[in-house]
C-alpha cells in the first residue's frame, strides 16, 4: 500500500510540473515562431535577486559596492527585486541602477496568469549580461525568469537542492537556462559569504564589503520618537513554528522590567496584531506600545535603528538590526541553520542566537548542521526558556556577544 501510494505521488507530481512546465513552453514557443526577439543592449547589466527581507539586506552592500567597480564604467544596471522591499528601495545607491523591475514574488510563483504576463513585459528587453545570485533557485522563480531571460550571458550560482520545489529533474532541466554556473566553496553555508563568493567569481566584483551594513536612516514624517532607545519585541515569522508563543515574549518583558530595562515596544506586520495585543495584555500594558501593523518597513526599519535592543524569532528584523549595529537576540527553531543563523564569529555583529536545547553550533561541525537543518526544523521553539531570552539580553548590553 504504501509503495503505491509513493508511486501515485510521484506521478502527481511529474504531472503537475509538466503542467507547469508546458504552459510557460507553449508562451516561449509562440514568442520564438512569431520572431518576438527584443534588441540586444550590450552596455545593460541584469541582477536577478528577487527575495524577501532579509535577503535584501543581505545583498545590498554588494549592489551599492558595483558604484566603486571601474569595469562597470558606463555600464547600465538594470535589477529585477521583490516588492515587499520597495518600501527599502531608497537605501541601494542611486548610482548602481537606472531601473527597477518590480515583481510580486509570492504571485509569481503561484499564480500562473500573473507569471505568465509579467513574463511577457520582462523578456522586450535583452541585456548584454544577466546575474543570477540566487543558490536556492526554484524551478517557477527565478529559473523562469532566466529562461525567459534574451541576454545572451546568464550567471547564476549552483543549486543547493534547498528549495522544496525542486527535484532533481527540475534542477537538471533548469541549470540549462544559464550560460555559467558558480560554485561554492566546501564548507562556506552563510547567506552573506555565499553573495560575496558568487560577486567575486563572476566578474562583478573585484573587492568586496565583510558584512551586511547600513547607516541608521529616519523616515521622513516619522511619528515614533518617543520611541527611541526601547527594547523592541518582534513576534512575527513567516511560518508558525518559528513564532514564539506571545505568553513567553510577555514573561520576558516583565523579566527585563525587574532588571531595569525598558520601555518596551511590540512591532510587525498586520498580521502581528493579534500577537502583540496578546504581549500587551499578558505583560505590561503601561509599560508596552503595540505598533505592529501600523508602520511601514521603513518606519520599522527607523524604529530598530535608534532602539536599545530587538528581541525577535528569526526573521528580516534581525537582518535590519545587525546591519544598523543595533544589539539583538534572535529566537530560532533552528531555521536553515548555518545559511542564516547565526552570523560567523569573524563579522563581530551584536548578536545572540538562542535554540531549543539539543542545538548547539558551537559544538558541532557546520557541516553536519547544515544538512540537519537546509531543508527546515521540526524543533520546538516553545522549548526555549524566557529566563533563557533574558539571560541572552543582559550579558549582550552588559557584557557582549
């Protein structure tokens, strides 16, 4: 029974990626008959990273360092980025880009019709080179984009089969639409190293920055000052297993209050909302601010650089914070451990990770972590003791990482 059910998955999804893969054929294929071939710009560079937050933030300094590159002289950058980062956009050098693409990345993915007429607009136009520094491609991401990408050089970097929606097959068929493919070193897992590998090895770069850095910006009509100098509390994640129960962000608070820490202040997306009122209620309530939902990124972003301390389960908030140099303590279930959490010793960020018990990468071969942990966690987060949390907080503003 079980074999059989293995095999009726299989061919559920071999069809479903031959539905997938087919669609898009058939829009390449009527482009090509009807002779649809844009003009070729040879003085054009493409960036292909379309990717959430902290992705961002990771990938900017690269993107303004290409201002100090001399064999970029007279050269046009063209970067196709995630809308959820608009909100960021000010922050890239306006020397690096005359244009950005914009694209709903999440729609993209999932919805075939947008796909399919985003697709249409992005391949009028052919630049001379195109990059692609992405290693967890997906097959309906960024390796669409590329093959409907006209340039007739296209770099990318070398799968590493993280992706739950590639198979081998996919990766097989998708590693044809570039032109180049980077490699990684052994043993080299962080987000950030991977960046600077790939900027360096495809000719973008010939120097290149240590770390994720940003000077601390204010949003213009900002109405948080009050503000300034509070502990920030960031309950959010993209997937619930890496949220924190609100009742242990509230027990932290009331921990850090008798220490002599605060004001307190919950932020996040509208979806954060119920969390934070939950902090609010079980704490404090005089003593803490729930803004989540109620700024913008930038205004988040504004609000973490002149805080004292963020506390957060591991998200692009944290990636905010180390890059403004604001001290924080992430929260994590272990998430793709060694990729992003936690930052390498030798970039000397302001940071303490704390995990359920039983993961300690301190004590273990990165090697071994990465691969216990690429693919996700089933890690308990709510294993993580509050007194733990605030242990973290006070030895990193008292003491330090």
């Amino acid at each position: 029974m079980k074999t059989a059910i293995s095999v009726i998955r299989k061919l559920v999804r071999l069809g479903i990626l031959l539905v997938f893969y087919s669609q898009d054929s058939i829009q390449l294929l009527i482009r090509r008959m009807l002779s649809i071939t844009p003009g070729l710009a040879e003085n054009r560079i493409l960036i292909v990273k379309p990717d959430g937050i902290g992705d961002f933030i990771l990938l900017l300094p690269f993107l303004n360092a290409l201002t100090a590159e001399s064999r970029l002289s007279g050269r046009k950058i063209t970067l196709v980025l995630n809308l959820a980062v608009k909100d960021l956009a000010h922050l890239i050098d306006r020397d690096v880009a005359d244009k950005i693409i914009w694209v709903n990345y999440s729609r993209f993915r999932k919805i075939p019709w947008y796909r399919w007429s985003w697709l249409n607009q992005f391949s009028k136009t052919a630049d001379g080179s195109a990059f692609f520094p992405v290693s967890s491609r997906e097959f309906r991401g960024t390796d669409a984009i590329a093959r409907f990408c006209w340039s007739p050089h296209r770099i990318t970097m070398k799968n590493d089969g993280v992706s739950v929606y590639l198979t081998q097959r996919e990766i097989h068929w998708s590693d044809r639409y570039y032109t180049s493919i980077v490699s990684p070193p052994d043993e080299v897992f962080f987000e950030f190293s991977l960046l600077r590998h790939f900027f360096q090895n495809s000719g973008l770069l010939a120097g290149w920055p240590s770390q994720p850095s940003l000077i601390p910006f204010r949003e213009e009509g900002f109405l948080y000052d009050d503000l300034a100098g509070a502990v920030v509390l960031f309950p959010g994640a993209a997937q619930r297993s890496r949220q924190w129960n609100p009742s242990n962000f509230a027990a932290v608070i009331k921990q850090l209050n008798e220490s002599g820490l605060g004001p307190f202040v919950v932020c996040g997306s509208p979806a954060d909302r119920w969390a934070g009122e939950e902090i609010v209620n079980l704490s404090a309530p005089a003593l803490v601010k729930n803004v989540c939902g109620k700024t913008s990124l930038t205004a988040l972003a504004t609000i973490i650089g002149q805080s004292r301390l963020l506390i957060s389960n591991e998200t692009g908030a944290v990636h905010l914070a180390i890059a403004l140099k604001t001290p924080v303590v992430c929260i994590s279930n272990g998430n793709h451990l060694m990729r992003y959490s936690p930052y390498p010793p030798e970039m000397n960020t302001r940071s303490v990770y704390v995990y359920p018990p039983g993961i300690n990468p301190s004590e273990e071969p990165a090697r071994v972590l990465y691969n216990r942990f690429k693919t996700g966690s089933d890690q308990d987060i709510n294993l993580i003791a509050p007194r733990d949390v605030v242990n973290a907080a006070i030895r990193l503003l008292t003491v330090g990482p």
